[in-house]
C-alpha cells in the first residue's frame, strides 16, 4: 500500500526556509498546502517534517546566540543584559543595590534612639547625668 503523503523534499525544503524565518508551525502548514502531498494534519505535518523543522530552528537559535555572545564579550551592553536574563538567570528587578555609607556605622544614631530622643525618653547614662 502507498503512504498517503509520501516525503517530499520539496516540501521539506519550504518547511527548513519558513522555520529558519521564525514562522508559526500552523503558518507553515497552512503555506504547504497548495503543494503536492502536502500533509493536511498537524500529526501527519509534524511525522514527516517536524524534525527538519526542529533543526532548522535549532541552527537558527544557534546562529544567533553565537552572535550574542561575541557581542557579549565585546562589550556590547544590550547583548551582556540579554545573555544574563536568558543563560544565567539574571534579572534586573531582582539586583540588590548596596548604597555607599558616609559615616561610621557605630556613631550612627539608630531609629529606636531617635525616636525615643523625639519623644522625650532618656537613657540611663542620660538619667544618670541629670541625678548627679
């Protein structure tokens, strides 16, 4: 018995082309479909041509992520940010910014101790003070 959509390397060739342009699986299907033995289902689209389509995909992403990542290593900007979100997890709502301290922790009055200064509460080395 003959296959019903028998492989046809033209069509696979259409299949390779519209992947490596980033078009839509049901676009490709549809754009098949005035060819000869062109598969009408998704199922039987994806049994004869899915893995073409995937490497062509695959060589594509390829491509381009070499490409990033030479301008990543020099210095391009844009694609270090890219390559950071994508590859390594990287997120600029998550950066911590640690700010600069002009003054010395210690002699840094803490929250507590203002307010209380504020609403009039004294320590005891200032209580001490006044008794004496």
């Amino acid at each position: 018995m003959a296959e019903a959509y028998p492989h046809s390397l033209t069509i696979e060739n259409k299949v390779i082309h519209l992947a490596k342009a980033g078009v839509a699986v049901k676009d490709i299907l549809a754009a098949i479909q005035d060819m000869p033995d062109a598969p009408k289902s998704m199922g039987t689209f994806y049994k004869k041509y899915g893995l073409a389509m995937r490497v062509a995909r695959a060589s594509t992403t390829a491509d381009i992520g070499n490409v990033v990542i030479k301008q990543s290593l020099d210095g391009c900007r844009v694609s270090q940010a890219l390559y950071l979100k994508s590859k390594g997890g990287w997120s600029p709502a998550n950066t911590v910014n640690v700010a600069e301290q002009d003054m010395d922790p210690e002699e840094d009055e803490g929250a507590v101790d203002a307010l209380m200064a504020l609403l009039g509460k004294l320590d005891e080395e200032d209580e001490d003070s006044l008794d004496g």
